[in-house]
C-alpha cells in the first residue's frame, strides 16, 4: 500500500523538482521529440539511449520516474537535495537495493492551458507496462491517460461553488475541477488510488479538494453538487476466472451495468443548473441500439447532449483491452483473453460497442429542453470545453425564444466556418453545398442554397427573419413557406456552432 503521503516531505520533493527543471518541454528538449513520442506508446529505451551518461537532475530524475529506471544512490541524492532518498522512500516513491534506487511508482510532468493560464503539474501514479516489464497488476493506479485527458478538455469552463469527481484514480480530474470551484469531493473504490490523489494534491500546492473511499455515489449519499465529471472504470471485461480486473478500468459489474449506473444515478446529486460530464462505453445488443440504450439510462427528466464517437466489433474491442493490460498479441495468453472476451459478449447477444461523451444537466426549472444523442467522428479535442459551453449558452438562449422572436434576431455565422460548393463539369449552379467546421467537432453538413445564402449573409447586421424575406424575393418562393423552412434548422445551427448570436 502507498504510505499516506507527508505533506512535508512532499513541499520538499515539490521544490527538488522545480530546482532541477523537471518539466515536460525540458525532457522532451533532454531526449528529443521522437523519443518523446516513444515514451507516450510506452517505448522507454530511445529516451533512454538519449540520456547517455548525463548525470544531472532532470536527466537523474528522468530516468527514475520519467522512464522507471534505476539510477545509483549518489545521483539520486544530489538529484533530490531538500527531500533525499529516504525521504522519497518514505513517501513511497522509491526503493532502496543493493547499489541502486529502483523507482516505486513514476512522476510525471503534465502541462495544459485554460482560462485561467498555464499550468504544469507533477502526476504520480503506478509504474506502467515498460517499467514493470510485463502486465500491470489488477490495483494498478493508472497516469495521465487519453481517456482522462480527453475528459478534462471536455469540462466547461465556468466556475461553480461544488463539485464531485466519481472513480478519482489519480486525481487528475479533481485537480483540473478545483481551479473551477471552491471544493471538490473526489470518490473511489481503491484507497490507492485516493492516496495518490492525496500526493498529487499536495505534490501541487492544491487544496480544497476532499477524498473519500467508496463505490460510484455511496460515498455522497443525499449530497448534490454544481459539477460532477466522472471517467469511471467503463470497460466491459468478463466476469469469468482467468481474466484479470483492473481497478482503473473495469467496475466489477457485468456488461455496461457500470456505465448506466453512472448516467442513471447522477441525476439525485446535481443542483439545479448542475452539469455532469463523463464518458462511457456502451453496448449495441441485437436489435437494441448503444443510443438507444442510453437514452433508456438518462430518462425524460434531465437535459442530455450524448456524443458517440467511435463504435467497434467485439473483436476490435477484445483487442484493444487485452493489449492495454500488458498481454503481449500471438500468445496463448492473449488468444485465452480474447476468447473469454467474444464469449461474453455472444451470450449477452452484444454486436458491437460504443465510445463517447455524455453530459447531463438538471433542469432550473421544468422540464429538460435538451434531448441530444447524435454520432460524431470528426473533429479535434483540443477546445472542446469552450465548445460545449457556447452551443450550450446558445441552444438556452433559443429555447427561449418562440419563431418570431428567433426571426428578430441578428446573428453572425462562426468565423471558423468555411463553404465549398461542388459543380459538374459545365453546369454553373452547384450539386452539392457544404459548410465546414473548423473547430469544435469539425462537422460537415450539406446545406441546400436557401440555407447557404442565410448563412453566408449572417454578418451580424440585420435580423434573420428579414434576411429570409429577401432570399425569398431573390428565389422566388414563399416568404412564410421559406421562413418555416429555415427558422428550424437555424435552431441547429445555434446548437452546433456554426451560427451565433451577435449580441
């Protein structure tokens, strides 16, 4: 078990690292890029040939928790001059054998931006697959991954008074929370994994943030919050013998139970105005839609934007999570997992599973205006939060609004939005029309000529209704025929971004 960490000695390991540069621009300078990018799909040696025989704190400490490598006591020792090796010991970051100083867990720099500014964190958590040489343990407590980084680029960006963290691990989504709202609750099953949320708090100079062991929503039973994010352990694994359960990933329940759980239990611990947002895996059962099946979970009484990204066959997904705990492909091992994998799905009649976003807020008042389950594969992840939050702002301020008050509006298309229009050889009016997101979710949508012409003349001058009346005049239609046309697909267009509100 890690030790519970000491806030001394962790303001002192805080002060060694800052000493020594250990920043994630300072080892990708130390190792070079391509390294860099090795030691992201866990290929260590590169970044380690790079190193050579450099004998200074970023390289020392690079070595011992950015590669999980070890490194002589005396290096470690000048490396680590406030807390020293005992004292990285003590915290349990670090073993002592023989001539050496093996790493006990890996510590790595972790740098983004928001609203707020830039930020660099240090993020410990449990050796992976390249420093322990084989497949993780069933309790291993996982870093930075893509899922949580994904989620975290996913968080609005507004500030809130409370928040909850569900299945914490680490800790990262807690941390990233807490520069949003005055306190953060962070939840999990495994007390290892709230003792490194612990770590990386204080590691980070960060307070106000609450751990609490426990399963899902036990933990807060009759308490609600403005914000909830949860990253839970949603891979669907085999409850059969012989395959390993990882804490980090897989809940302990069959199926998507976990993922349903999330989604349908939320809703008891948001305020009203109170947004959750996590992600999830769901299964595509024979004659019942992944979509469908989440719909089932949220009910009628929530807003709902669910986003299905990415959807794969059982044997796609058998393989991607049977390779991720460290079983090496072409063993008997690997073929053994597999198979336990298709079996569990055949008998539950699973054809395929989906990857994607959920974000769930609970009314003001009434009911929800918000009942969004759409699939989309394109689009970057990098400004997603802002995103989000300004179709939000937009699809609230239009429900407000009732047909003529929409036709009042002045709006102005998104300066992120381009148009391609497609000709046959020889004919002068286009077969088809397009508009292109650049940003957000990255849509393409085809639009006819009517809706071209309205949203190439959003500039922010005139009203919608009465850009309608002369495309109407121009085209030679009906003006209320048009307007009732166009007035519903402008609300799309303000819930998607391609359209926005000029005041």
């Amino acid at each position: 078990m890690l030790p519970e960490p000491e806030p001394r000695l962790c303001h002192a390991l805080a002060a060694d690292l800052r000493a020594a540069g250990y920043t994630s621009v300072a080892l990708r300078e130390a190792w070079g890029p391509q390294a860099d990018d090795a030691v992201a799909r866990g290929l260590r040696r590169p970044a380690e040939r790079a190193l050579g025989d450099r004998t200074d704190a970023l390289a020392v400490l690079g070595r011992l928790w950015g590669l999980g490598l070890t490194v002589r006591p005396e290096q470690a020792a000048a490396a680590l001059p406030s807390l020293g090796v005992d004292g990285a010991v003590a915290l349990g970051l670090a073993r002592t054998e023989g001539d050496a100083v093996h790493p006990a867990v890996i510590v790595r720099p972790q740098a983004f931006s928001d609203d707020a500014g830039e930020v660099e964190w240090w993020i410990a958590s449990d050796l992976d697959e390249a420093a322990l040489q084989g497949p993780l343990p069933e309790d291993h407590v996982l870093g930075v991954g893509g899922a949580s980084q994904t989620l975290a680029r996913l968080q609005l960006t507004r500030r809130a008074r409370t928040a909850l963290d569900v299945g914490t691990g680490c800790g990262i989504q807690a941390l990233r929370l807490r520069r949003l709202v005055d306190h953060v609750v962070a939840t999990d099953i495994s007390e290892r994994a709230l003792r490194f949320t612990r770590l990386n708090a204080l590691l980070n100079g960060v307070d106000g943030i609450e751990t609490r062991h426990g399963s899902l929503f036990d933990p807060v039973v009759g308490e609600t919050f403005d914000r909830v994010a949860s990253n839970p352990p949603f891979v669907i694994t085999p409850r059969v013998e012989g395959v390993p359960a990882y804490e980090y990933r897989d809940g302990g329940l069959e199926g998507d139970a976990l993922v349903s759980a999330v989604i349908g239990g939320v809703a008891a611990h948001l305020s009203p105005g109170g947004v959750a947002q996590s992600l999830g895996n769901w299964e595509y059962r024979e004659g019942e839609p992944g979509l469908d099946r989440v719909r089932s979970w949220v009910g009628e009484e929530m807003d709902a934007w669910v986003i299905e990204r990415e959807v794969l066959d059982p044997l796609a997904y058998a393989e991607l999570w049977v390779r991720d705990g460290g079983t090496v492909p072409g063993t008997p091992a690997y073929a053994r997992l597999i198979d336990s994998w298709l079996e569990d799905f055949a008998g539950r009649g699973v054809t395929a599973v989906g990857f994607g976003y959920v974000l769930l807020r609970k009314p003001l008042a009434g009911g929800p205006t918000l009942m969004r389950y759409e699939r989309v594969a394109g689009g970057g992840e990098a400004a997603f939060g802002p995103h989000l939050a300004a179709c939000l702002a937009a699809h609230d301020r239009a429900a407000m609004l009732d047909d003529d008050d929409l036709a009042a509006s002045v709006l102005q298309v998104a300066p992120d939005v381009t148009e391609a229009r497609h000709h046959r050889p020889g004919e002068g009016d286009p077969s088809v029309i397009e508009l292109h997101q650049g940003g957000g979710f990255a849509r393409r949508i085809e639009v006819d000529p009517a809706l071209a012409a309205l949203v190439g003349a959003c500039d922010g001058d005139l009203a919608v209704g009465v850009l309608i009346d002369a495309i109407a005049q121009l085209m030679e239609v009906d003006a209320a025929h048009l307007r009732a046309d166009l007035l519903p697909r402008v609300r799309e267009m303000l819930m998607t971004g391609f359209v926005a509100f000029a005041d």
